[in-house]
C-alpha cells in the first residue's frame, strides 16, 4: 500500500503549508481516485516530500486543497522485546517500526535461544540501526524509533519507562480496547521460550500488568507486531484529529 | 510465546470438562507461576490436549479446578489478500492464522507483482493448505481456517461475504477501536502496489468501507496481521466473556 503522489508545482501555494490544487489534478484526484476530504497524500516538490491531507475550501470556490500535516503520532510505544534468532528479531523490528513504535529495548532473557557477547553488541546495534531506518524510510516516517542496547530484564527498572506497562502473556486476561488512553506506554514481549517465572515477577513488581493478545499462541514477531499496532492505535493513530 | 502445561493425570476429573487439581500442582501454579482466575493452559492426558481455564472453586475449598474451553473465536474474520510473491504471501497466511483469521480469499490484482496461472493453482493450494495447517498446529487452534482459490477482485461480488466489509487504504479515514462489534467481518488488504481506482471502486460499490489501519505506509502482510488482528480483538477476542 503506498499513499497517492501529488506534483505540487502547478499548483498555487497558499501560506508555508498549503496547495491550492489545479482543475486537471483536482479533477483527477476526487472523480478518477475517488479521494474524499481528510484523505492522505504524498506533495512533491523538487528534492521535497510532504505527507498532506486532502482539505475541501469553503464553498469548494478556490478548489482542492492539500495542507502539510504532521505525521507523526502524539503518543508514544516503548517496546521491551525478547532477543531472537537474527532473521526473526530483524523482522519484528521493520515491521513493529511500520506499526508506530517509538523505542525498542532488546532484552536477553534467560530462554531467549539468541544470546549475545558483549563484543558483539558494537556490530549488531549498527545492523539493527540499519534495519530500523531503512524500515522508517519505506513506511514513510519522518523519525526513526530509537534502538537501544540490549539488556536483562534485571535491569529494566533502570530504564525509566512510561507508567503504564503491560506484558504480553498468553492465558492472561484480554486486553481491553479503548480509544483515547495514555500518550505514553510500554509493551513487553517475550522470546520464542517465553518469560520465566523469574522474569515476569521482576516484570510485576514494575507494575507490568499481564494482558492476553488473543486466544492464540502467536509467535514473538506476531505477538509485538500486534501489541504495538494495538497501542499505538489507541493513543492519537485512530482518533479524529 | 507458549501456554502453560499441566498434567492431569494425578488430579480428580469432575465431570466431563473440569479437573479438580492436586495440591502440589496448585500450588505451582499459583505460587511459583503467579497464574490468576481466567488464565489459559494446556490440560495433558494421555494422548489427549485440551485447552483449559483456570477457576477458583466456591470458598477455595475443593481447589483450583481447570476446565476444558472452547479455544474458537465466536467471530469471523474474512480477509481478502492481495496475492504477493511466494516468501512475503507465505508469511502473512503463518501470522494471519496466528491472530484468528477465518476465511483466507487470495485475490489475484492489477498491481499484484505476484501472478498465477490456472494450472499452477492446484500446487499452490496445496502448499497454502500446507502452510496454514502447519500455523494452526502451531498456535494451539482447532480448525484451520479456510483458504479459498485465487480470484480476480471482480469476482468478489460473488463471494457471499458479511454485511460488514472492510477496506485497508493508507490515508483513509483511521479505523476507530470498539470492543464487542459485528460477529463476522471482511477486511481487503491490498498487494505491494496497492488498488487500481477500479478494484477500490469494485469494492466500493460492494459496501467496502475504506479505512486507515494508521498514518505510516505499511507492507502488505503486516497491514494483514494488524488488519486481522484488530478486527478479531474488536469481536470476541478481547470481550470479558
């Protein structure tokens, strides 16, 4: 899915941050694309991209109007998640940066299968900052999420966390769907072993509470991909503003 | 992620469904693995898993007892799926099985990279249907979902799909979180190079509904997995119940 591109230059710039689009583009846009009011765009101009929203003028006198908006969410996800085998912990950071993330903390737990050498951190936290930012260029963010080095999860009380904290455990109770909750939250997920029973009493004792994704057992990648894209939704992403 | 498993064998069935467990078990399981009224597990019998839930007797006084449950979503997810190259479709039929999906209708786009013809469906169902069980074994289901056969976005008229249908477009009004919602649901995900105006129109005329699943571009098959998941969440997944 990529959003539609719009060539700015033919058209009348109104203020810093607005287009007044021409009859053949704005023609184009509503008949051909069936493109309605609040609708999301990509404005190019030359060595520029703008994400814009689609604006109706009063009375639809001056036309079409594309605005520049700011993309990124109000709130903000912290992700703890279990250290996996390279292929799989590679896949769950692009695809939990498409979902929203905003920090990723990897944490070695005792049954993470992966396991890493202090040496070893210096090269893995570059491919990973790689991974992150080609992912945050793709899914079209103006930021990339910030990747921390790993940790145990003995040390997560030292990381400074929002106060609302969950951790996915399946069998736990659902988590309940809201819209409009905190602006700041963290999400733990475990490794392909699971937590222990060590580490998720560190965990409660931090005030995680435990909640369920479903009544599947979903693999780690799955499980954080879901567990951001849940949260971030129901922070500023599907609200109306 | 995996349920916790207990061995039934040394507890006391009472009834059909329920097992009054043994006080050293209860005792693990509430003390050592900090496990609560409601959570989830696999009950053990020879040759025999179940899944159970974990309830309180009346005052405590016969023990923890774990009763059978039906691990079945009372909703159904439908998802129409813009077929995608081998690895990438591949991926989203694993995790969409994880996060409940029902129904699977690979739908053969315009813009689809990925293209097949009439004599390659056989091995390709076969391998899907491969695929999907081996998912479902995996993340504890009882019934795989259905894959139906590729079809052309014009045929989707004819699917006899829910009242409720769903389209995933980037830029699109947000889809707004509710818990308890329609009991069957179809969601559309787009292939790599998103809808043609005519296939957004096809699905328009047919009731699709356009919505965002957040501001950032997403890949297809993780735009499937939050597309799925979120919708089952919205059923019965994440209801009290």
């Amino acid at each position: 899915m990529s959003l539609p591109r719009v060539r700015l230059e033919s058209s009348i710039p109104e203020g810093d941050s607005a287009w007044i689009l021409d009859p053949e583009e704005s023609h184009h846009l509503v008949t051909v694309r069936r493109c309605r009011e609040g609708d999301l765009f990509e404005g190019l101009l030359p060595g520029r991209k703008l994400l814009m929203r689609l604006e109706l003028a009063p009375g639809f006198s001056k036309g079409i109007v594309l605005r520049e908006t700011p993309e990124e969410r109000k709130g903000k996800v912290w992700l703890l998640a279990g250290l996996l085998k390279g292929e799989a912990f590679d896949r769950l950071l692009a695809q939990t940066v498409e979902v929203g993330v905003s920090v990723i903390v990897p944490l070695t737990c005792s049954r993470s299968v992966a396991s890493i050498t202090p040496e070893r951190i210096p090269p893995r936290m570059k491919r990973w900052e790689r991974i992150v930012m080609e992912a945050t260029k793709q899914c079209g963010r103006a930021h990339s999420p910030e990747i921390r080095e790993p940790l145990p999860v003995s040390s997560v009380p030292s990381l400074g966390l929002p106060s609302h904290r969950f951790v996915a455990a399946t069998g736990s109770a659902p988590l309940v769907l809201a819209s409009k909750v905190q602006d700041e939250v963290a999400v733990a997920v475990g490794p392909e072993g699971d937590w222990t029973a060590e580490e998720l009493e560190i965990l409660g004792k931090e005030g995680f509470q435990r909640v369920s994704l479903g009544p599947n057992v979903m693999r780690s990648p799955t499980a954080a991909v879901v567990a951001v894209a849940v949260f971030s939704m129901m922070m500023t992403g599907l609200s109306d503003d």
